[in-house]
C-alpha cells in the first residue's frame, strides 16, 4: 500500500484562503446590514402605531404590527393627521413613466440604429450633440422647456411631462443603442440589403430582435430616472398632473399637529416599490447589457 502524505504548507495554505473568504462575508454582511438600517427603520415606524413611536425605541419591532399608516399613506383616510393620499399621484406616475419610457427606447433604439449602422456625412456631430444634451443640467433647460410647453399648449399636462422625460431621455437612450449596435458586424446590414430587406425591415427583423440585454438597460435607466424625478414634476405639472415624489414631497411637510412618521415612511416606501420591482426583476440583466456592447466583433 502506498502512504499518501498530507503536504503541511498546502494544508496552511488552503485554511488562510478560508479563513479570508469567511473574513470577506463578514465584512460584506456588515456593511449590508449598516446599508440596509435605514430601510429597516422605515418599514419599522411604517408598522408602528403613533403611541409606540412617541414612547418606544426607533430600531426595536413593532409590539403591535397595524396597517392604519399604509391605508392613510394610500387612500388618504382621515386620521385627524393627514388626509391626503398617494394614490391618485401613484396612478399619475404610472401614466407618466409607461409611455416616456416606452417612446425614448424606441427612439433611441432607431437613432443608435441609424448612427452604428446607416453612416452618414455628420453622423458623428449628431451624436456629439446628442451626448453633450445628457450633460446639461436640468435647471438650465427649466426656462427653455416651459416656453416650448406653453407653445405646445400641454404645460401643466401628463403628456406636457411625458414629452420632457422623452426628450431629456433620448441622449442617453440613443447612447446605450449605439454603442450596442456598433458591436453588430456590419455585414449583416449588407446580407439583409443584398436580400432586398430596406431600413425598417431590418430593424424590426434583425437588430430589435438582438436587442434585449439593451433594450432592459435603456428600460431600467429610464424607468427610474422618470419615477424618481422631482424637479420636472414640481416645475412642469399642476394640481391633478402632479407625480408621486411632488405627492410625497407635500404629505410630508404639509402635516400639521403631531408629526405622522409611520404615514411618512408608508408613503415613501410606497413610491419606492415600483423602482424596486423593476430592479428584483431584470436587475440581472442591467450589467450584462451595460457591457454587451464594451467589445466589438
């Protein structure tokens, strides 16, 4: 029989690579759980009742769990507190976001298209242009873009909002298209022309289909960038037209009395889910659709 001997240094070696990947959970672990506190104390306060905020510990359980601030934050019942809800300010968001975010892909999915693949003399100052347009700040355009709003006659308007989200949006859609589309050979093109196939054929039959890893970039991008925007909300909207985040803006400095904190937390828990919804689900997508198009070939 042979005796196989137990190499000591391999051995040593192995236990500190062990060692260093249980260190590197706890350290991950740690700055997770500090990362996620503030959304602990927010779901917390939002289960507690009023008596139990005053009186108990901001990182302790709920000793009693209601739902009463999540039906206020809501449906705006009355508690004597605050009366005014999120929903119909939900619903105007919804109204806002579908549509922008659904235009600005498409558009940008066309503009990138023409751009990587349809070379044309100045197509390179275009997307120059289009690219400084993403850099510019949103107080610079807040003058400029209420003019063209009330010349259009929809300031003031869901669609008023819709039309800014597309219009700001489109730099970066058309960016993330191109240089998506750029890692497509162009022979390709030249197969489907040879075939007889003209522009939107082989859009529609060729490049959307291949698109999308970016196509749930540009979504996800967008998507969040209109949910979360205040300062278009509050510049270009009007009582009615108003999104969520002017909504939750209003409900938590216009409380009068005792200050609503569990009403507060449920309301910005509530604007918050839909942007969390979109990331749980095609999160795992967003990298590899950032990177797709990083190598050409």
């Amino acid at each position: 029989m042979t005796d196989f001997a137990i190499d000591p240094t391999k051995s040593n070696s192995q236990l500190g690579r062990i060692a260093l990947r249980w260190l590197l959970y706890i350290m991950l672990g740690i700055f997770a759980l500090f990362y996620l506190m503030p959304l602990f104390v927010m779901i917390t306060t939002s289960l507690k009742s009023l008596d139990e905020i005053r009186t108990g510990d901001l990182m302790s359980l709920p000793r009693e769990v209601t739902f009463d601030a999540w039906r206020t934050a809501w449906s705006g019942a009355c508690t004597g507190i605050q009366c005014e809800g999120v929903r119909p300010y939900f619903w105007n968001s919804i109204l806002i976001a579908i549509p922008a975010v659904t235009i600005s892909t498409l558009l940008g999915a066309l503009n990138g298209y023409v751009i990587a693949q349809w070379r044309f003399r100045g197509a390179n100052i275009i997307f120059a242009l289009m690219l400084f347009g993403c850099f510019i700040p949103f107080q610079v355009v807040l003058l400029p873009m209420a003019r063209v709003l009330g010349i259009m006659g929809i300031a003031g308007t869901i669609p008023g909002l819709i039309f800014v989200h597309v219009i700001y949006g489109l730099g970066f859609t058309t960016l993330f298209f191109r240089n998506y589309y750029v890692s497509i050979p162009a022979e390709l093109t030249k197969a489907a022309k040879v075939d007889g196939a003209g522009f939107f054929r082989i859009f529609w039959s060729i490049f959307l289909p291949l698109s999308l890893p970016i196509i749930v970039v540009a979504v996800i991008w967008q998507f969040t960038q209109i949910w979360n925007d205040f300062l278009f909300g509050v510049s270009f909207s009007q009582a009615g037209t108003q999104p969520l985040t002017v909504a939750l803006n209003n409900i938590v400095n216009s409380t009068t009395g005792v200050k609503a904190y569990n009403v507060d937390m449920a309301a910005a828990i509530i604007a918050a889910l839909p942007t969390l919804f979109v990331y749980v689900v095609a999160g795992k997508y967003f990298i590899r659709g950032l990177t797709a198009g990083s190598v050409k070939g």
